[in-house]
C-alpha cells in the first residue's frame, strides 16, 4: 500500500490526519482492553485484541514516516504490521470464541507481504498492491465470520462487530477496485486521493466502532457468565437450588399437573470416607449426566443439596413418573465410578409427590417428597417411594 503525491479530490480531511486519528483511536482503544483485561486476566483474547490495536497503530505511523513510491522497506514495514494487526484481530475473535488458533497463519501473510514489498525490482507493484488488500479483506472478512458464526449465543453486540468487519472488509475491497481501474497503471500507487480519503474516514468508524462492540460484548459475555453461575451449581453444570425453586413455583403458579422427584445418593459419606472426596465428585457428576440423559427432554433437574437432586416431570401419571423415576435408579446402580484403588457404584433412593391440579403449595409438595424419600431410605435404599399430594 505504497504511496505517491496523485490527488484527484479532496473532501476536507487531509490523509495525514486521517491516519493520526485512526492511529490515536487505536491506542486509546487499546488502552481500554488493557484495563479491561485487568479486570479479566484469565480472558485471552485481550492480550490479541490489545496487541492488534497497537501493532496497527504503529503501522498507521509507519505510513506516515515512510511515504516510499516504490517497493522498499519502508513500504514493507507498515503493510506487514497491517497485516499482523488484522491478523492478531481475527485470532482475537477465534479466541472469544474459544476457537483452534492457527497461529501459521500470522506468520505467513506478514511475510509474504514483507518479500513483495522489500524486493524492488523483482516484483510488479501491482502484485504487491492486490496481495495485501485481498489478505487485509480476507482477514476483515474473516473475523466478520467469526462473530456471525456465533450468532445464536445471545449477545448483541456481535452483529454490531459483524457489520464493522464486514464493512471494512469491503473497503479493502474497494482499494482492490480502485488499482485495476487506476489511471497510474504503471504502478497503481496507494494514491492520495479521494478514494483513500473515504477508506481511512470508514476506518475511522470502523476502528471507533468496533472497540466499542468488543467491550461491549465482553460485558455482555460476562453478564450472562454471571448469570448462569448464579443459577447453576458449579460441580454438576445442572440448575442449582435457587433455579429449582423458581421453576418449581413456576409450574404451580401454571396450575400444571406434574411430579416432583427428590432424589438422594445412599450412604455417600461413606464413600467420600472410603474413597476420597474426588471420587465422591466423580460419583455426583455421573449423577448428574445420568439424570437428564435418562428423563425426557421436557423434564427439569438441578442438584439441590450435597447429594441431593430434584427433577420436575410436567404432565405425567403416577405409573409414568415412577417408570421414569425408576429408569435413574436402575441406570445410576449399574454405573461404575473410577477411584484410585479401583471403582466402585452408587445408588439411590427417591421420593415423588404429585401436584393436583391448583391445589398443590410448594411447602406441601417438597414435605411430601422428603417424607417418601425417607421412606424410600428406611426401606432399604435403592427404592423408590411415592404418594399423591393434594
């Protein structure tokens, strides 16, 4: 992206201050990510988003220090760390994605840019010219695809970060069009013209807007982040007490016939005793899988104690909620858990309440539920207990 004195139009804003006011965006922007990766230092697409604002800054000073008419380095230095800069964005948006990086692929194009650019002489300028705005518009493209790719993960700001890449993207692609259309064919320079005057104004916005998105769209990441963990337990990834409740008072609010099922794991101090609290760990998680992989999809579980669970099966008889009820214990006394001196199984004993219609209370059904788990337990464990709740 070389330069000469060619200027066709101009529409108010000279290149020079054009490139110093994406530069000093870019650093301003950088120094936002920096602080907000304090804030989030095991995040790390920060460190790629700060390092792609700053290398991109020290091209745009590049620009302006080495304004080269011909293939040298110093045309070669600015257009690869432009080069760099895009591609340490893209890797960014892989990373917030938590993506595979192809690290190769920030090495390469740079270097094929530098070889361009830095052998005069040997290569047709024009080459040079559409190789780095093609790479730069594959890169802008690119990233427009990582944030549109992850369209249904509920976070607005992606689309705003969608349009900014890919408008960008197509400004690049405007310079591609403007070098085969140039006059100055011989050469077809990066020209001072109006056509530049209009790419670094886009760049402006776009360097401006998308800053602003990628710090929004951490927030917004890390609002719903925050969000589940207050609703889910930690260990398990299943809903947690206080999501159960909801959901629980929920469907009686609904006035919907379902059953509640209290699950409890049988002798589990034993084995955390005997086999270590990892193992016991282990025994939940399985727990955990084999509850919602055996219910229907319909059905709500959540872990609500140590080794206690619940599930809410709306809409089932008696006969069907035992049926089902019993499917996970049968399915949890047949797993066996790895432990450090071999393996060992689970079981475990469950209690149902039912819900009548409109007349069924929170208190009343989580009562009945723990009254037929204590049966279930005093019976023998590994036994399932239930009762209609009015």
């Amino acid at each position: 992206m070389g330069m000469n004195s060619r200027v066709d139009m101009d529409i108010g804003v000279d290149v020079q201050t054009l490139f110093l006011t994406n530069a000093m965006i870019l650093i301003v922007m950088g120094l936002a990510f920096y602080a907000a990766w304090r804030k989030q230092p095991d995040e790390t697409y920060w460190p790629a988003w700060i390092g792609a604002n700053f290398v991109i800054a020290a091209s745009l000073f590049s620009y302006m220090a080495f304004p080269g008419e011909e293939p040298s380095f110093g045309l070669a230095l600015p257009n690869s760390l432009l080069v760099i800069g895009f591609g340490l964005r893209w890797t960014a948006a892989r990373l917030f994605a938590r993506r595979r990086v192809y690290w190769s692929l920030l090495v390469l194009p740079p270097l094929v840019v530098a070889v361009l650019f830095g052998l005069p002489g040997w290569i047709d300028y024009r080459v040079a010219y559409y190789t780095v705005n093609t790479v730069l518009m594959l890169l802008a493209a690119a990233t427009a695809w990582e944030f549109f790719s992850d369209r249904e993960t509920g976070l607005p700001s992606r689309y705003g970060l969608l349009i900014a890449y890919g408008v960008m993207a197509l400004s690049f692609a405007g310079r591609i069009a403007q070098g085969i259309n140039a006059h100055t064919a011989e050469t077809a320079h990066l020209v001072f013209d109006s056509v530049l005057q209009i790419h670094l104004l886009i760049a402006v916005i776009h360097t401006t807007a998308s800053g602003a998105f990628v710090l929004s769209i951490a927030y917004e990441r890390m609002a719903r982040d925050l969000r589940h963990a207050a609703m889910h337990d930690a260990l398990t990834g299943l809903p947690n007490r206080r999501a159960f409740e909801q959901r629980l008072e929920k469907a009686l609010r609904d006035r919907s016939h379902f059953a509640l099922v209290v699950f409890d794991l049988d002798h589990f101090k034993s084995i955390n005793d005997r086999y270590g609290h990892a193992a016991g760990d282990a025994g939940l998680k399985r727990c955990a899988h084999i509850c919602p992989s055996v219910l229907r999809q319909q059905d709500f579980v959540a872990r609500i104690g140590g080794e206690e669970f619940a599930a809410i099966l709306p809409g089932v008889t008696p006969t069907e909620a035992f049926m089902l009820t019993d499917r996970v214990r049968a399915t949890v006394a047949a797993a066996r858990i790895a432990a450090d001196d071999g393996s060992f199984g689970l079981t475990l004993s469950a209690g149902i309440a039912h819900s009548a219609e409109g007349e069924a209370s929170f208190d009343r059904l989580m009562r009945a539920a723990d009254a037929n788990l204590y049966r279930a337990k005093n019976g023998g464990r590994n036994r399932i207990a239930e009762t209609a709740a009015a």
